[in-house]
C-alpha cells in the first residue's frame, strides 16, 4: 500500500535549473510566511526562453542586520534539503 502523502518523484518533473543574480529580480507580492522566512512571487527582469518568467523567491524574515548565525544555519540547511529532494 503507497502512502498517499508521500510525492511520486517520478510523476512531477521539476523546472529547468537556471543562474539568475539578485539584480535580476523584481520584488513580487508575498504569497506565504513561515517561521523563519517569507515568500514572494516575483518577475524575472530578464529572462530568456531557458528561463521562468516568475520565481518563489524564499527570503529571512529578519533584516540583514539582525539575523543570528543560528538562524542562518537553520535558513542555508533547509535550501540544502531542498536541493537534495530536487536532485531525487
């Protein structure tokens, strides 16, 4: 018997990897907030056909100046999960 909250890794096809730098993101209207972080819908101020128009871009709550090494840590592991759980 499959477990029906476990993703089939097979069935959905993650998007294509791109680089993009900070700069060529257009802050975006926030679509959630977590404990840690928030997340915005934002544009791609230039991307082309290999490229998403839009992005979920997953940002610290704190600001910059404020945030501790503990929750950086916590921050940098969980994009390693995710890059770990793509990369299946």
């Amino acid at each position: 018997m499959t477990n029906s909250r476990i993703p089939d890794f097979v069935a959905v096809s993650s998007p294509q990897r791109c680089d993009l730098s900070y700069g060529e993101i257009r802050d975006g209207d926030r679509i959630g907030k977590g404990g840690n972080a928030i997340v915005s819908r934002c544009d791609l101020s230039e991307s082309d056909s290999d490229s998403p128009d839009t992005i979920a871009l997953k940002q610290p709550q704190q600001s910059p100046e404020t945030i501790n090494r503990d929750e950086i840590e916590r921050f940098l592991e969980k994009g390693k999960t995710l890059r770990r759980l793509d990369n299946i």
